[in-house]
C-alpha cells in the first residue's frame, strides 16, 4: 500500500496545529487506498505550540515532530521538512488552515492515477481586495519575466511524488523559491483552484519584509530580465541626457541673452537619476547577495530535537 507523508511546517501556530492534525486524521480515515503520516516541523515557536505538539505526538504514532534550534524563516523550514519526509509522496499543507485540507483527496485521487505534481491554486481568496489584487500583480510580473513558466496564485500547497523530492534534494539550494523550483523541473502538474478562507485563528506571521523577501527571491531565482532592464535603461537615459544638452547647447547658442534655465531643471534631473541608479544598485545588491547565500552553503536548519521520530537526528542538516 502507497504511503503518504503530510508536512506541515508551523511557528506559533497553538490556536491551529490540534485543528489541523484532527482534519488531516479525518481526511484521510476516508482514503483507505494509502497510509499516513504527518510530520509538524517547528520553527522554534515562543509560544505553546510545541507542548501540544508532543501531547499529539504522545497519542499518536504517526505524528513527528521535528524542532528547529532558532527560527530558519519560512522559506527554509518548510523546504527542510519535505527533504525529511519518507513517503512515497509528500503533502505540504499548513497550519493555517488557510488551505483546505479536504483538497488533499482530489490530490491523492490524481496522484494514485499517476499524476507525480498535484498542486493547489488559488484565483479566489477571501481577503482584502487591494491585496489580492497586488498579490495577482505580482504573479503575473514574474510569470512573464521568468525564464520558466511559473504557475500563477500558487503558494506551494500540494502533493509531490517522491522523485520530485529526490530531485529537489539533489537541487541542493540553501534558499530555494520552492515555487519556482517545482516549475523548473518540467514535470506535468494538475492544477486544483479553490478558493481562500480567511484566516479563522491566530495572526499570519507575514508581514511586509517575509513578503518582499519571497517576492525578490522569485524574481533574483527565475529571471535575468531586471538586470538586462538595467543596462537597456542605462543606455536609454545616456541618450535622452546627451539629447537634452545638445538640444540646450542649441538654444542658449540662438538665445544667448535671454535664454536661462535656472537651477531647477538642474535639481530635477540630478534627483531622478539618482534615484534611477539607487534602484538599479539595490535591484543588483539583490542579486549579489543571493549569489553569496548560494557560496555561503549553510544548512537549510538546524534540528534540537525530534520528537516520535525513528529516523536519526542529525547535528546540522543540508541535505
């Protein structure tokens, strides 16, 4: 019988993580096709979370417990916890409950018909509007520079074989955009919409900086086009700058006397393309800094302890 391991990767989740566990054993008490298991990876939460984790542990056999030694972000520990699943296929849902576990059905219904990347997706989501419509923004920006076609409204929930994850495994990147990592391996996908609930316990751990990390790692993983943008802008405004001398050269040569500019046009021009080269530096300074996570190879995590788990507790984990 084919053996599914659920991740779900949390970081004070106390209101969520007894809600999930209990809808992802009701779930799967009705697929009697496979078996389960569900692996909770911790992000050093500060708060309860991690004492009912062990209470669930403690009752359940096919509950672990994976906690990190410090908070490793949420890019990193959910990446960690898919290479550390042993099933024949692997499920990444949440804690939230932001991602309706009942979907986990259709995904293992596809899988079992041999689909090896079953994913959800998300064209609804019941949050404010001007978010979603800036979250849309910016999946559409990047589908189109990206050098691979990316899937639109989708945030990593779903279901991938095992040769998926040995092939993530041998991908072997320290801060992978795991979104666009599933995109670049080629392999078909079946796309399943739903649509978002909002959050019914607990805070999101987003905010504005998680949020703009994971968007400029999109970008800085999947596409040059930024960079190349820089050097045609660069070339664009040398001409428009040299125009406009030669232009001004001109008039002050007809107009000697009374001809005069001012300073303001001065101060103007020296604002904008200051602030065009800050944000090409910054927008460099991106690229040059995941280029140093890349050489620096530090571990996806760092376990302290494992709880329920007969796999070996390694000291410190990349692979």
């Amino acid at each position: 019988m084919k053996h599914i391991t659920v991740v779900t990767p949390c970081f004070n989740e106390e209101e969520n993580v007894e809600a999930v566990y209990s809808e992802t054993r009701r779930i799967f008490a009705t697929i009697p096709e496979v078996t389960y298991d569900h692996l909770f990876i911790d992000n050093a939460s500060t708060d309860t979370t991690v004492s009912k984790l062990r209470s669930i542990a403690a009752a359940d056999p096919n509950v672990s417990v994976i906690v990190n030694a410090r908070n490793f972000g949420h890019i990193r520990s959910p990446m960690y916890g898919l290479l550390q699943a042993t099933g024949d296929a692997v499920i990444l849902l949440v804690a939230d409950l932001q991602d309706p576990p009942e979907l986990m059905r259709e995904f293992v219904k596809n899988w079992l018909a041999g689909a090896p990347i079953v994913i959800g997706v998300k064209p609804e989501a019941k949050e404010s509007a001007l978010f979603f419509a800036l979250r849309r923004m910016y999946y559409r920006l990047v589908t189109r520079i990206a050098n691979v076609k990316l899937i639109q409204n989708f945030t990593g929930f779903g279901l991938y074989d095992r040769k998926v994850i040995e092939i993530l495994r041998q991908i072997d990147d320290p801060y992978p955009y795991f979104r666009g990592l599933v995109c670049e391996i080629g392999f078909d996908v079946i796309q399943l919409p739903y649509v978002q609930p909002r959050r019914k316990r607990g805070i999101s751990k987003n905010n504005f900086y998680t949020l703009y990390d994971i968007a400029m790692l999109g970008i800085t993983s999947h596409s040059k086009v930024p960079l190349r943008l820089a050097t045609i802008a660069g070339f664009f405004l040398s001409g428009v700058s040299l125009c406009v001398s030669f232009i001004y050269l001109v008039l002050k040569l007809l107009y000697w006397n009374s001809f005069s500019m001012g300073s303001a046009p001065m101060l103007i021009g020296l604002f904008f393309f200051s602030s065009v080269q800050l944000f090409f530096i910054g927008l460099l300074g991106e690229y040059v800094g995941a280029i140093l996570t890349y050489a620096q190879k530090r571990p996806l995590v760092v376990e302290r302890e494992r709880i329920n788990s007969t796999a070996d507790s390694p000291a410190s984990l990349a692979k």
